[in-house]
C-alpha cells in the first residue's frame, strides 16, 4: 500500500541547529513525505551521532536500522564513497532507488567550475589534478551501474534541470534512450514559506542583498565587491562563511555577515532589502536564486543557460553577462521596482514535489 510505503532518504549532510541550510531542499521534500503517511528514515552520512531536526529524526550510518527492507531508497546526489558503497554493500534492505541528481555527483568539474580563488589552499593544483582523475574514474563507474540498475529496472532518475540532463550525457555517455523511460526532469521544490508570503520592503538596511559562501569561485564574491566599487552610493549586505575579506579589501558600502541562516527566517530577512543580487559562474538550478524570486523579490542574476530556464518566466528577474559587468544597478533598482510581480507560480508545488510524489509513486509500485 502507498500509505504504508517505506522510503529511505540518503544524504552526504542533512540540516542541523548548527547548519540548517546543508541541503534544505532535502528537508522540504521530507516534510512532504511525511505528509503522505510514508514511514520515512533519514540517513545522514556525516551525522557521528542520531539527533532530531524540525520533527524529524536523522540517523547516522551505525544507528540505521537496515534489518527491514525499504520499498524505496532516495538518493540525493549520490556519491561513490558513501551512497553507491551503501547501496551495493545493503542491496537487501531496498527495493528500488531513485536518485535525484543536482550536479556535482555525475559532472567531471573540470569542465564546468571555474578555477579556485588563489589563497584557497583546499584546490591547489595537484589536488585539482586527482579531482580530474577521480572524476573520470566515477562516471565511468555510474555508467556501469546506472546501466545496469536501470536495465533491471531498480532505477529512476530525476533531474534538477535540462541544463544538468544534458551534462549528465556529455560526462558519463549513458545512451538518451536508455533516459527516455526511466528519467524525468523535476525542479527542487521550495521552502513553503517562500509560496505563502511575498517581498514587501520595509526598514530598508541595503540596497543588495547576497546569500552565498564566500569562498566557492562559483558564486562570484569577487564580481560582487567590483559591483559595489562601481557602485559607492549603494549599499550591499552579504551572509555567508569563508576566507574571502581576509585576502581582499572589503568596500566601505558592504558589510559581510559570517553566518548562514535558517531557510525559515530568510523571507523576513529578504524584506529588509530592496533587491538580491546572486551573480554564478556555474549552476544547475540556483535553489535560493529560485527563492528569492518566487518570493516576489527583485532579482539580479547571470545570462546563464541554466539561470534563464529556471528563472526567465518571472518579471522581476534581470540577467547581465559575467564577462562585461555592463549592468547599470540604479537603471535595473528603477527599473524593477516598478515591475508587476507577475506569476510566480513557476516552483509552486504542482509543477515540483507533488510532480516528485507521482513519480515515486507510480516506480514504487510498478
């Protein structure tokens, strides 16, 4: 029966008191589950210890109970070392699996990421140099898995966006007609508080506001303090952890908070700001980009592929080229600030998880 159906969700990080943003969208999709009546048991591979987040129990790999078999194992991002390990290792305790796809886990980053920031001692060089070997080693791996998990029809995939299909096909060489029936393309559904209210500024404390780590190259700190120094008479608030104003002057009109925020308290934070401005040099969706505009708030993005098919529907979006920094950020803040909002329909549920629970439902039982 659907109502009884046991699903496991695996995860490398879940959210905790200390870090309630690793991978909330996992969360938003459990407390969805949950919802359904499923008997749902999170495993979180860097939990040491089980603890209870928002009403839900996380377990570490040595208090899961694998004694009974699951009808269904939720895979997001599936890595080798801790995901495909447990699975091939536990093959008795499940049934099907589902694998949810958002980037890393199935790219060989090389190709896409842009290059580390020069004091990030983590990516030097010769580490880079093995992340190129490994990742080769890996898609070769999942596509001999996936093939064959697929063909057995054990295996549904689900990804993030078309931008991430298609990388998916240039990295690991699994055949597209071996997608066409056993793959959907799905976005990562929002935190629900982002559907029930709507930006309305008051108590303005900056122009900007930026959520994003301060150390990854991908989401363009950098490019953010060279808008600011273009730009002295705007204000722009950043939150987020990492290194970045040790080895580089902070301008006068940003403030950098060192600290990420509960996804639950983000919308009252984000109505303290006229606009957000969260600029990528790599992406397959950009789930808090996706936020802030079904949020309703003004939003300033790359001219990705991938940011113009997640976010072109929505009016109060803007996109400008990374390689040009053209963008006039008084034109767009007058520009969008009398914009409609528009539709903001495009991440509600039917178009997200309630597409993700027919899926499972419709594999599970098969």
């Amino acid at each position: 029966m659907i109502h009884s159906m046991r699903i496991l969700v695996i995860v490398a990080v879940y959210p905790s008191l200390e870090k309630p943003y690793n991978m909330a969208f996992v969360h938003s999709r459990v407390l969805y589950y949950q919802q359904k009546s499923w008997q749902v048991q999170v495993l979180s591979f860097s939990a040491e210890q089980p603890y209870t987040f928002d009403g839900v129990t996380v377990n570490s790999e040595a208090s899961l109970d694998v004694s009974t078999a699951y009808d269904l194992v939720i895979a997001h991002a599936p890595n080798l070392r801790h995901h495909v390990r447990w699975l091939i290792t536990h093959a008795r305790s499940w049934k099907k699996m589902l694998w949810i796809l958002h980037g890393h886990e199935v790219i060989i980053h090389e190709y896409y990421h842009p290059a580390p920031y020069p004091w990030d001692k983590k990516n030097h060089r010769l580490k880079r140099f093995f992340k190129y070997l490994y990742d080769h080693i890996k898609v070769r791996i999942l596509r001999f898995l996936i093939s064959r998990w697929v063909l057995k029809k054990r295996l549904y995939l689900i990804f993030v966006s078309q931008v991430l299909r298609q990388a998916f096909l240039d990295c690991v060489h699994i055949p597209v007609t071996l997608l066409d029936q056993h793959s959907s393309i799905i976005h990562n559904n929002m935190y629900p508080d982002f559907h029930m209210q709507q930006h309305h500024p008051k108590d303005i404390w900056a122009d900007f506001v930026t959520i994003r780590p301060l150390d990854d190259a991908r989401c363009c700190i950098d490019l953010i303090v060279e808008l600011a120094n273009r730009f002295p008479h705007l204000r722009f608030d950043v939150y987020g952890q990492g290194d970045f104003f040790k080895y580089n002057k902070k301008p006068d009109n940003l403030r950098c908070y060192a600290y990420f925020l509960k996804q639950s308290d983000i919308p009252a934070l984000l109505s303290h700001y006229r606009a957000a401005l969260m600029p990528t040099k790599v992406d397959t969706q950009g789930v808090m980009s996706c936020e802030m505009a079904t949020f309703g708030m003004p939003l300033l993005t790359s001219d990705l592929p991938v940011c113009k098919e997640m976010l072109s529907t929505f009016q109060r979006v803007r996109f400008f080229s990374l390689t040009s920094l053209t963008i006039d950020l008084d034109v767009f803040l007058s520009e969008v600030e009398l914009t409609p909002v528009g539709d903001l329909s495009h991440f509600h549920d039917q178009h997200t998880i309630l597409r993700e629970i027919e899926v499972i439902q419709t594999f599970a039982t098969k």
